[in-house]
C-alpha cells in the first residue's frame, strides 16, 4: 500500500511540474512570463489612439496581447514596437 501511495504521489508530483512549466512559459509557447503587459486604456493614452483603432490593430495581430479574465491585455514590447513603426 506504501508503495501505492508512493507511486501515486510522484504521479502528481509530475503533473504539477507540467503545469509550472506551462505556466512559466504560456499556453501559446510563448516565454513571455516576465513581460510587463498593460490594458486597453494604457495602450490608448500611450498611442493616442480610439477604441476602433486598437481593436484593428489587435484583429490584425500587429500587437501581441493575451486576454485574461475576458480583458485584453497587451505586451510592452508590442506597444513599444508599434509606437516605432508609426513614428517612420
């Protein structure tokens, strides 16, 4: 029964670590664990612009965003990308 037990808890001992693994790195495979991401009304305020525009440029994947608790939040580095691109 011991080493039942034994078996059992080193079973479970593997799928935690699955899940920190996952988690550390995203569902989508991506290592963005420790990126700073903002919402919608920073994005707006940082690129000065609508509601409109930003859902453009997150439909067209030119901003890399992750919705978390059905609100969309956005990398830094996507919205720091961006403000380049727009400013050439």
């Amino acid at each position: 029964m011991y080493e039942n037990l034994v078996k059992h808890l080193e079973t479970l001992i593997g799928i935690q670590l699955k899940i920190l693994a996952v988690l550390a790195v995203g569902a989508d495979g991506n290592a963005h664990q420790q990126e700073e991401l903002l919402d919608s009304t920073d994005i707006k305020k940082m690129l000065n612009i609508s509601d409109s525009t930003l859902y453009r440029l997150r439909k067209s994947k030119q901003l890399k965003c992750k919705l978390i608790a059905g609100k969309w939040f956005y990398y830094k580095s996507s919205i720091l990308a961006e403000s380049v691109n727009e400013g050439q």
